[in-house]
C-alpha cells in the first residue's frame, strides 16, 4: 500500500461528492450558488485521477507478476472483478426503486437500462438515459471494467515497445490521438464518449500505467531532491490547472486537460517521503481512502433518498445540514459495506474462485 496515495483517494472522492450536489444551484443563497458554479461543478476532475491512479496501482501491484507469468490473467481478472461487481450489484438493487418512481417509466427502456447496469456495459452505450440510469456513479465502474480486461494486454505491449529502438517515438501519435478525436466528433457527443466511454477513457489509464514506468525507472536513483517542495508544488499545480479551467471548453476538460496536474501528484506523493506523506500516511485518512471506493458508490443513492425524505418529512432548508447529513450518513454506510460487506465478499469470492499456482497447497 501506497499510503498517501490511498488517502488521497478520499479527497478526490469527496469532489466526485460535492460535483453531485446539484440542489445548490437553486440555492436562496448567492454565495452557495457561485461556490456551486465556479468550485464544486469542477468537482467531476476526481474521476480522471481515480482512472490514472488505477493505471498506476495496478501496474505497481501486478506489472512484473503479469510479465513474468506468476499470476495468470483469469486469477487477475477474478481478482478485480471481485473487488468491484458485489458493491455495484449491492447499490444497483438499492437504486431499483428509485427508478421505478420514474414519472416517464418505460419497461423496455427499464429492461434495457437493467441490462446493461447488471452486465457492467453501460459506459459503452452513448445514450445518457443508458450510462446514467440506475446508481448513475457506476458508470465509471463500467469504464474502470474495461481498463481491467486490458491491462494484461497494456503491460505486456508497453514491455515490448520497451525493446524497440524508437520506442518514444511510438508514443506520439498516441498523445496525438485524443485531441485530434476533439476535433472529429461532434459536440452533442461530448460528455458519452470525451468522458464516459471506455474507449476514450483508456488514455487515462495508460497515462496512469506510463507514469509507474516512470516511477519503476527513477525510484532507486541517488539524487539530493526536496520532497516537501514537490509535493507542495505539485498541489499548487493542480490548484493552478482548477483556477484557470474555466478558459477552456469542457471538452478538453473531460479529458486531457488535467493529465499533467494529478500525473504529477501521484508520482510525487508515490515516493512517500515528504511533510505531507507523513500527514497523509495517517491512519483515519487511511481508513477513509479505503472506504472511498463504498463512499463513492452510494453517496449519490444516499443523496437521492434523503432528499425525498426530507421533503415530505423533515422539511430541512438549509443547505449546510442537508450536505452534513448526506456526507456523515454516506460515511458511516461505506464503513459499514466495507467492514461488513466488501472485505469478506471478496475474501470469499477470491477464496473460491482463484486457482493457486500447481505444487501449492
């Protein structure tokens, strides 16, 4: 583990929370809707570093075993499918009957939508009615399913360009590739392909996996560098790329736009030896990075439900206290999936289903 990587998890998750709290553009209050409009919309950025991160992690935890054949590509995938598919079907059930209160239910729709969020495919359908329904946060679960089933092809590929003279050079059309797309695909397809769709969001991932390469090739070189001046530039980066991001067409934003900012968070905090490594290496930032993953899934089902609720019950109108209920109640459900629900699943599903290597017992 990564520490400070893991706890970041949670802050990144937290801004994929605040995105959601759509309600404060209606807001009595000036200030709550200017913060909503300027600030926390942004706030969507967290799925590009959780898409990079995943890249990185990934091949941090299982490049060399891939590559050297010690852990067989069905092992991994029931490794990562494990970790993933018991908490989407869990929130997915949870969210049936939110969808079913739809005033423009349509079954064939229903059964569709249903479909697809049962198959974790949604992401590749570019229609928003499809990659939105149900728990619509999974959608990225259905991107992050993809980068799975590609990463042993990745990692083996990025080995062997490794062995070309002009390796480098074969990576340019690939940096090439997105923004030329921009300028190719029509804008009403925007957000379901420059965002969502796995085919376009696999750049992320391989940005996350170039960027251990990287990682693996400086980590053990002997060098006099400040650590705490890094990480805190790096921050001042990103904060830098969030300042000025309203100069730029969302496009870009969904996309390429903060590669650099959190592909240099993530290689500077990887190295764990700065004031702010040490900060982050906390054990309660610990546990809420590892409850990110559960806060992410049911955060919005929690914000769906409550707001019903206090509607026709509570009838709380300021804006702070409904934030403050749905982030404390949205935490203390994570913990509980994860602790109660997450860990023995898959201790369970990975128990059963992966098959040891032959000679062990």
């Amino acid at each position: 583990m990564i520490k400070p990587l893991t706890s970041l998890r949670f802050f990144f998750a937290f801004m994929i929370f605040v995105h959601h709290m759509t309600f404060l553009a209606k807001s009595k209050s000036p200030n709550l809707r200017w913060i909503h409009e300027f600030i926390l919309k942004e706030g969507y950025i967290g799925v590009s570093f959780f898409f990079i991160l995943s890249g990185f992690i990934l091949a941090y935890n299982y490049r060399d075993s891939i590559i050297n054949k010690k852990t067989s590509k069905s092992n991994f995938y029931i490794a990562r499918i494990a970790r993933i598919y018991p908490l989407h079907l869990l929130t997915l059930l949870i969210a049936v009957p939110l969808t079913l209160q739809n005033m423009n239910f349509e079954i064939s729709l229903w059964l569709k939508q249903l479909l697809f969020n049962s198959t974790l495919t949604q992401s590749f359908i570019p229609i928003k009615k499809i990659y939105f329904s149900f728990n619509s946060p999974s959608w990225s679960i259905s991107t992050e399913l993809f980068f799975y089933l590609m990463f042993p092809l990745i990692i083996l590929l990025i080995a062997k360009l490794k062995n070309l003279k002009y390796n480098k050079s074969l990576l340019i059309p690939f940096l090439l590739l997105v923004p030329l797309l921009m300028l190719l695909v029509p804008p009403i397809y925007y957000k379901s392909l420059f965002y969502v769709n796995p085919f376009f969001r696999i750049f992320d991932f391989i940005v996350g996996i170039l960027l251990f390469e990287l990682y693996f090739k400086i980590k053990n070189r002997e060098r006099v560098i400040n650590y705490n001046i890094l990480e805190f530039s790096s921050l001042v980066l990103l904060i830098v790329f969030f300042i000025f991001h309203r100069e730029l067409p969302l496009v870009v934003r969904y996309s390429v736009y903060y590669w650099l900012p959190m592909s240099f968070l993530i290689l500077v905090f990887s190295f764990q030896k700065g004031v702010l490594s040490k900060l982050l290496s906390n054990n309660t930032l610990i546990l809420l990075g590892e409850i990110s993953f559960g806060f992410y899934m049911f955060h919005q089902l929690v914000l769906k439900y409550f707001l019903q609720f206090n509607k026709l019950h509570l009838h709380i109108a300021n804006e702070y206290y409904i934030i403050s209920i749905i982030l404390i109640v949205s935490l203390l459900i994570s913990y509980m999936s994860l602790i109660w629900f997450e860990n023995p699943v898959n201790k369970y599903l990975k128990r059963v289903l992966i098959k040891k290597p032959k000679g062990l017992s």
